[in-house]
C-alpha cells in the first residue's frame, strides 16, 4: 500500500502558505490608473536517487507549457471579479479595472532528479488609488499591494480548463503518467496556491527603503537628454536583514513511497517589492490603511522615524567627495610646478657607468642599456646610503 510521510515543512506550520511574489510599481501624478506587475516564481524538484519507474519517466523530459490571457480571453472576467473582492477584503480603494497574465512552466529531466520551474506574471489595470486630494499634495492607497488568491483561477486552454493558480495542473499536462502515480499519494505541496503577495503587504511601510531623486528637474542634466517635471520617491523592501526577517529562501520537503522512494522539493525565493512615486513621499497610516502621502512642491513635513538614507546626506557626501578631488587637483598641480621649475632631481647622469647584459647561459641581449653609480661616487656615498 503506497503512504505518503510529509518529512519538512520548514518555515510554517503543517501545511504553508506561499510567500514568494516579487513587485513592481510606478505611480504618477497624472495618470487615474496604474498597471504594477506582480510576478510569482516557483521551482519544484522531483528527486529519483534510487531510479524507480518515475526516473525512467521523467529523465528525458524537456517541454514548456506557456499560457497569456488578456481583457479578451474567456475567464478573465471572473478573474478580475475574484481581485476585486481580494482588495475588498484588504481595505483597499482601489479596483481592477482589466488584467494581462503570462504564465510559464518548464520541465527538464536529470539523471537523478527532474525540475520545473513555473512563473507566473499578474499585470493588473488598478484604479481609484488616490484616497483625497489637496492642491498638488495626494494621499494614494498602498493595501493593493497584498493581492492574494486562494481559489482557483481557471481558463480555456488547448489543453482544457486549467487553473493557474494551481502548478500541480502543469504538471497534469506535460507528464499525465507520472501524475497518475502520484495522485495516488495525494502530493500536497504541488496545489498551494501561487498567487500571494501577502507578506509583501505585511512587511510595514516604515520599514521599506526610501530615497528620492531628484535628477529630472536638475538643469544640467538636460546635457544628457535627462529631463522631466519632478522629483521620483522610491520605496524598497530593501536588503535582506535580521530586521526584515525573510533572508532566506523558503523549502518544502514531501517524500513519496511508491515502487521506489522519490522526494518533491519546492523552493521559493524571498519576496521583494519597489514602487516609484512621482514626487516627495512618506508613509502615511489613515486608520489601519497604509498610504503613501505624496507632494509636488516639497518634502512632506512631520515625517517620521524610517530607514531612509537621507538624500541631503548623500548629496553633501557627494560635495565633499567632488571638494577633496578639486584639492587633490590643486595640490598635485602646484606640485608638478615646483618640480619643473627645479629642473631635474635625482642622480646626476654624468655620474652613471654603462655595462652590458648577461652573457650567461639563459641570457639574452636586448639594445636596451643598463647603469650603475660609477665606483668613485659610491665610494664617497655616506655608509647608509650603500646599504
């Protein structure tokens, strides 16, 4: 009789939930809407040291499986109802208004293992993301950030319907027999959801990274085609720190007993995340919501404590990196100047005697000289300086 033992799963309680997603989002000043892309990777190994009849299958594997769906495709409707009652539940102002999804899954048969790698690509059209305005100053909506889904995400493919929240339904496609064997063990880890992003929204704005730029409304830059109307604010999850608390990769571990012994890994990077804004912004809590409060015409006062490096620091770094070069400059020039205005230092010329290379065996002659201190200079040289 086949038994399944789930051997690790590290970093959560008996059955995990997805952390990996990796975010990227622009919000300007004078769009209504902002599509920021949410991407969602997963690798899952399927080991066979001891061979067995799954080895056999799956070493000589090698198939892609590829998937994109836009506003036109059947399916995408329901999806975008599903994201809507996700920002629902998050507190969130915004709403989807039309979504693009790629999804990708490779599979590649080893000696003694086979890995599939599934990415999955969210490029929601969200609006509605400005929660008041005053002037040129906005408070903009920062809970969109956590999309999650826990339910299945189902289109028409050439294959039939398949979910692609689901990475188990990849590997129902591209090797349907070994997947009758494992359906027989019930393979747990392979049918946790990919989309969630919600550690991304759990990890608080004060602790994200910060800095602004401010190139595009300094003048010289226009010298390089650089120009535009205001300063950009970047927030980052930032590197990885005990502070942060998510170094390291996350590791699922199930073994199977069939006719042989075989293992499922699956492996997920860290999260990680980065938003531009068009001008000066600082979190902002209204409520329990999470904002941005973003200005046009200034930094945002009354900001409080985060782990921004302060951009004034930086720039004054930079002068005075740019005010020791110019004296460096000055002191190497002023000292050049002396040196031709002495003339020549050092050993006087006329002191050198010429000799010739070695004639030894292994040595060669080249028409390049060599000198040395005549013997009446040396002998007249003070003791330490023969040494």
């Amino acid at each position: 009789m086949n038994r399944l033992l789930i051997v690790a799963l590290i970093f959560s309680g008996i059955i995990p939930t997805v952390w990996a997603a990796q975010l990227d989002a622009k919000i300007f000043v004078e769009d209504d809407t902002m599509s920021p892309s949410f991407s969602f990777l997963r690798i899952i190994y399927i080991e066979y040291p001891d061979g067995g009849e799954i080895a056999q299958l799956l070493q000589k594997e090698n198939q892609t499986f590829t998937f994109t769906a836009d506003s036109g495709t059947p399916g995408m409707t329901e999806l975008i109802d599903k994201l809507n009652e996700n920002l629902k539940s998050l507190s969130s102002t915004a709403y989807v208004t039309d979504a693009k999804i790629n999804y990708q899954a490779n599979l590649r048969g080893n000696q003694n293992s086979a890995v599939m790698e599934v990415k999955l690509t969210l490029v929601p059209t969200l609006s509605n993301l400005v929660i008041k305005q005053q002037g040129d100053s906005r408070t903009i909506d920062a809970n969109w950030r956590g999309i999650t889904l826990n339910s299945p995400i189902f289109f028409e493919t050439q294959y039939g319907r398949f979910d692609l929240n689901n990475p188990k339904n990849s590997l129902d496609i591209m090797i349907p027999t070994v997947m009758e064997k494992f359906n027989e063990s019930n393979v747990e880890i392979l049918e946790l959801p990919l989309v969630d992003s919600s550690k991304i929204l759990e990890f608080p704005l004060y602790k994200w990274h910060s800095l602004f730029d401010n190139t595009a409304i300094i003048a010289s830059s226009e010298i390089f085609n650089y120009t535009g109307k205001h300063v950009i604010t970047y927030y980052s999850m930032g590197e990885c720190n005990l502070e942060s608390g998510f170094c390291q990769d996350r590791k699922w571990i199930q073994e199977l007993e069939l006719d042989k012994k075989y293992k499922i890994v699956m492996i997920e990077s860290r999260d990680d995340a980065s938003i531009s804004i068009e001008g000066y912004a600082d979190f902002s809590l209204l409520g329990s919501l999470e904002t941005f409060e973003a200005s046009l015409s200034g930094p945002i006062s009354d900001r409080p404590p985060t782990n921004e490096f302060p951009a004034t620091i930086m720039y004054g770094m930079a002068s005075l990196a740019a005010i020791g070069g110019a004296s460096m400059f000055v002191f190497s020039s002023r000292k050049l100047k002396k040196d031709r205005d002495q003339g020549q230092t050092g050993i006087d010329p006329a002191h050198l005697t010429a000799y010739e290379t070695s004639n030894s065996a292994g040595g060669y002659k080249t028409n390049r000289g060599e000198a040395m201190l005549g013997t009446s200079i040396v002998s007249k040289m003070p003791v330490s300086q023969k040494m």
